[in-house]
C-alpha cells in the first residue's frame, strides 16, 4: 500500500528555513512493513532537478543539503540502510551523524526509475527534509560584505526551486541566526577602529540584513570562536 508523505511545502516553510522535499517532486513511493523494520521510498528525480540546480555557479556559497528526520518531532531518524536503485544499479547512501543524507549527483541512474530507499523502526515515521543552506567553507569568511551575498544566493534558490507562482508566496530573509558552540562574544570593528559590542544570545548572534547593510557595512566583525552554523531568518507572514 503507497503512503504518501503529507507536508506541504507552504506550511513548512513558512514555519521554518527546511522544507518537505515532496514539494519538489521527491514523492514518497511507499512505507511497506517487515517484522519490526519499514521500506520507505522516495522518488529520485526531483531530487536530482533540485540538487543541480542548486550547483549552479551563481549558488557557490550556499548548498543544497538533506536530512532524514522523524515526523512530528525534533530528531534524526533511526536508519540500519539508506541506498539509491534504479533496478539495475545500486549504491550504499552515508548519512551524517546530523542526519544529512550525502547525496551526490548520480548521473548514470536511469532517473525515472530511480529511487532512494530507506530502512527504519516500525516505530518511527520518517521523512526527506530539504534546507538551504551557508556551505560550509564560507564559515572563516564571515564579513558584511559575504554574508549579504548568501542572502541574495539563497533568495534566488528560493525563488529557482519554487517555481510559479510559489515565488510570490516566499517571505524575504531578513537576517541570519550564527550559532556557536558556546556562549559567543561578538564585536564590530569600524574604520575609526572603535570597537563596539554585538549582541548575542548565549551562543547565538542575529545580525539583520538592513543593519548589515546600514551600520556594519564598513567594518569588520570579529567573533571569540568559530562558527558552527548559518541560518537565514525569515520574514513572518
């Protein structure tokens, strides 16, 4: 019996920086059962669309990535096998300690009939999260000038990946969330090289794009650890 996964795109994004990848055509085949072990399967195709259109050069400071995380709740989901077939060929899946699903081009799969399978619990109900997201690399090169780049990159993937009319429906980013492993001092260092106090929250820093663009737009931001994380924040509705 198919069992289709049920999020929606809108609600999901309007709530949050990820999104159900059933929204661009990575349906769920099916969620079949075996003693305590279900087969869930979701199409590739759509996944491949997204995930090369998110490589394009225009996109080179941000990626594309996916999670595998359990319906109704906050957590990576329990899998023993993830692989992608297209009945002829198959390949081993790696997913992260994070639950990122590493997930390369494959090129040579025949992509209308290929799919990602995954086994889990028969306690657990899983599904394929997209985020869009600061590639990593660009964490040392956190400066005024990048991080108001990342948002117009990820607008623009937005916009790419949703489609029409979906793109009249996205709310801007406004900013971005910078989370350290620990609680974080931040300064701004201006051009009369006066040093003045960013506010953050434990390990957290929101810096806005209008006062990025207004008050920091000449300086230099300095921070007391490294970065672990980049999350856009979104304009509520």
């Amino acid at each position: 019996m198919k069992t289709p996964i049920t999020a929606l795109f809108f609600a999901a994004f309007f709530s949050a920086t990820t999104f159900s990848a059933t929204a661009f055509g990575a349906t769920s085949l099916a969620a079949t059962s075996h003693a305590n072990v279900v087969e869930t399967s979701f199409t590739y195709a759509g996944i491949y669309s997204s995930l090369k259109a998110s490589q394009q050069t225009q996109f080179s400071q941000i990626s594309l990535n996916f999670y595998l995380m359990q319906k109704g709740r906050n957590a990576i989901c329990d899998t023993s096998e993830v692989y992608l077939s297209d009945g002829e060929k198959k390949v081993d899946l790696i997913v992260s300690n994070s639950g990122q699903l590493m997930l390369p081009l494959y090129k040579s799969f025949k992509r209308d009939h290929a799919a990602i399978t995954l086994l889990t619990p028969s306690d657990q109900a899983c599904y394929l999260s997209m985020k869009i997201e600061v590639a990593d690399f660009e964490f040392a090169n956190t400066n005024v000038s990048n991080l108001l780049s990342w948002a117009e990159q990820m607008s623009a993937l937005y916009s790419e990946l949703a489609g029409w009319p979906g793109r009249y429906f996205m709310p801007a980013i406004i900013g971005f969330d910078l989370e350290f492993k620990k609680d974080v001092s931040a300064t701004y260092l201006g051009n009369l090289q006066v040093q003045q106090p960013i506010e953050s929250q434990a390990n957290l820093v929101y810096l806005s794009l209008r006062k990025l663009s207004e008050v920091y737009k000449e300086g230099t931001m300095q921070f007391n650890q490294e970065i672990v994380s980049v999350r856009p924040r979104l304009a509520k509705q």
